[in-house]
C-alpha cells in the first residue's frame, strides 16, 4: 500500500502540474559563460518525491540520466514515473553511494530500461542493496564507470562535471564518497552533491572548479553535517531542493541547514511539503511547477509524523492511517525494533535502518528482537 501511495503521489505531481506551460511558475537566471547551444529545446530536472531519499531524472531532449533511485521499496515506483515520462533509455545511471535511501530502488529501474553508463563511486560494499545493484550490472554485461573529479560527460545538448568525490578515502563515512556533478545547460547549472558532508564540501571548493550555479540540491536531505556557509557562498545558488521525506526520523531538514539556506537569500523548494518538484531551462530561464516553501520549518529528530497524527485526530482519511501504521524502526543488521523516540536510533547505519508497519508480534515471529533499550 505504501508503495500504491506513493504512485498516487507521484502521479496527482505529475497531473496536477504536470502541464509545464500554463502552471504558475517563479523564475531565475544568472549570467554565466554558456558551454554549448540548447539549439532551443529544453532541460527538464524531475526531483521524485521518494519519501526519506533521493531520485532524480533529468531530461534533455531525447537523452536522459538517473541520479539515485530512492529506497529498496520505491524501485517499482520511480520506474512508473520514468515509463509515464516515455524514458526508453538511460545515457546514464548515477548511485551516488551506497546508502539504501540512494541505491535500493536502482536495481529494478537498470534491470527494466535499457542504459549505456553507470557511474558508481569506488566504493565496494557487501550489503544486500549494493550487490543488487553490482549484479545487475554483471548481468547487462556492463562495467562501472568510476567518477573522477573533472571529467566532463554530454548529455544531449547539457553537460556536466564531475566534481566529487575529490578523494580517494573517506575512511568509513560513506556519505562522503558521494558522486557529485555539476549540470551545464546553455547559462544555467545545477549542482547535485548526494549525501556528501564538510569534509568533501570543502573538498569541492579547494580543487578550484567553478561550483556557482542557479539551483543546488542540498546534500544529505538537509542534514546540518552538510550544506556549510563556505560551500554555500561557493555555489551561491538563488535556489535550493531538498528531497526528504515528511516527518522523517533523522529530522531532516536540520535547523542549521535551513538557517543557512536563508542566509544566503535561496529560496527553497522540499520534496517533503510539495511533492515531485520539476524544473525547467530553456538555456537561460528556469521555470518551476511549484512555488517555493514558505514554511522554512525545519525537522525534528525521532519523526513528527505521530505528532502530527495526534493533533490532526483520526478522521484524516486513508492517506494518514496508511502513516500511522508506521510504528517502528527496525535494524536490519542487529535484527533489533525500537520505538521511534529509541535513543539508539540515531546511531543505526541508514543503510540497516528502516520503519515497519507491523506489530511487535509480527517483529518477532520475523526474527526481530525488541530493543532493551526503549522496550517497545
Ligand atoms: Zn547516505
Ligand atoms: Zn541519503
């Protein structure tokens, strides 16, 4: 049902303002040094609204490329939302790390669509969700690409960088191994980081590239331990999108992110108020299907989804009874539940951290173990 509801996210996005031409639309532009001629067509940025993750298709004429498919459960989902937007080929196929939140959803897009390269930081995990991702691979016959910092690929009439990861080792965080690029389209560009953190924000910004750019998505969905002043002043973008999911428990986005997101004057549109955000370039103007968020309200650590199912009382209709079934979190690795307030939340690996709609009964004839912890 989660997934079902997800869809019929997706799609009343796509219909309620999917007609590009006649929505109500903020625009931007910047004078930067133009790369190649658009020979006027457009670039379509589609950020999906994949709960607490990242998805994002980008479109230029007829070739296109993934950046990150959402969690293990939305693979079926984004490749609805590629399908309904006529994709037959992938020129390229980006995970950005390892995270399940990023990769999970991967494997059934790349084994349902054709593409010609997937660039994967060289990173090689042993976790369940990456071998997925590794086996696909092996099965179309293909290889990894590995990204390194510079390079510069086409896509169609867009370009983009290479411009992280800009070190070889990262120790164990591996957020900060995040393929990140820059994407040139006539005088706009558009900077996407991943989960990329301080240490590899500054990293970007000491390998001399020119990181200005019209839109960033904010790495990490928001998180504080991302999206610092310097790489901010760096990008300088007029706007920022943050893809997170409503209420979700790492409190995403963090106060501190928000708060320098506003210091630098962006404006700022959320995956997690206002859906699937799609934006429009047509070389020098950008047009958005939403108007940005007013709300500037940033998340709160362990989920507000049961507050605010509280307050709203139970007469919400399906949507919010299919949320409120959300009851715990689970560690995939310990095999442990915990209540979503658990102070041992926190310090689960995203990668083995995921909610569940069952009940403590069910937990344990599926083998989970109530946390000793919280006691739920
Ligand atoms: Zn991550
Ligand atoms: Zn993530």
């Amino acid at each position: 049902m989660g997934f079902l509801l997800l869809l019929v996210l997706v799609f009343s996005q796509v219909t309620g303002c999917g007609n590009l031409l006649t929505g109500k639309f903020e625009s931007s532009s910047r004078a930067v040094q133009v790369s190649k001629d658009t020979n006027g067509e457009t670039l379509e940025i589609h950020f999906l609204d994949v709960g607490q993750g990242d998805a994002t298709l980008i479109k230029q004429g007829d070739h296109a490329m993934l950046i990150d498919g959402g969690n293990n459960d939305k693979g079926t989902a984004v490749q609805s939302y590629l399908q309904y937007q006529g994709i037959q080929n992938l020129d390229y196929v980006i995970g950005t790390h390892p995270d399940a939140d990023h990769v999970g959803g991967l494997d059934v897009v790349m084994y349902k669509f054709s593409w010609d390269t997937v660039i994967l930081p060289d990173l090689q995990k042993d976790t369940k969700t990456y071998q997925e991702v590794l086996k696909v691979i092996e099965d179309k016959g293909k290889k990894i690409t590995y990204p390194v910092a510079g390079d510069v690929y086409n896509l169609g009439n867009a370009e983009f960088t290479i411009i992280a990861p800009v070190k070889e080792d990262y120790g164990d965080n591996w957020n900060e191994y995040s393929v990140g690029i820059l994407l040139q389209f006539g005088e706009n560009r558009f900077v996407f980081t991943g989960d990329a953190e301080e240490e590899a924000e500054q990293d970007m910004i000491a390998q001399k590239i020119d990181l200005s750019a019209d839109v960033l998505k904010a790495a990490h969905h928001g998180s504080d331990t991302a999206n610092t002043m310097p790489f901010l002043e760096e990008v300088n973008p007029v706007s920022v999108v943050i893809s997170c999911g409503e209420g979700n428990s790492y409190g995403h986005p963090r106060a501190g992110a928000m708060n320098n997101f506003r210091s630098i004057g962006a404006k700022v549109y959320r995956t997690d108020e206002q859906g699937t955000i799609v934006v429009v370039s047509d070389g020098r103007e950008i047009t958005w299907n939403c108007s940005p968020s007013e709300s500037w309200k940033a998340g709160e650590p362990g989920g507000t989804q049961e507050k605010e199912l509280e307050k709203a009382g139970t007469d919400r209709g399906e949507t919010n009874r299919e949320t409120a079934k959300t009851e715990y979190i689970i560690n995939t690795n310990t095999k442990k539940f915990h209540e979503k307030s658990c102070g041992s939340v926190e310090q689960i690996q995203e990668e083995n951290r995921e909610y569940s709609n069952l009940t403590t009964q069910e937990l344990e004839e599926q083998g989970y173990e109530p946390c000793k912890r919280c006691n739920p």
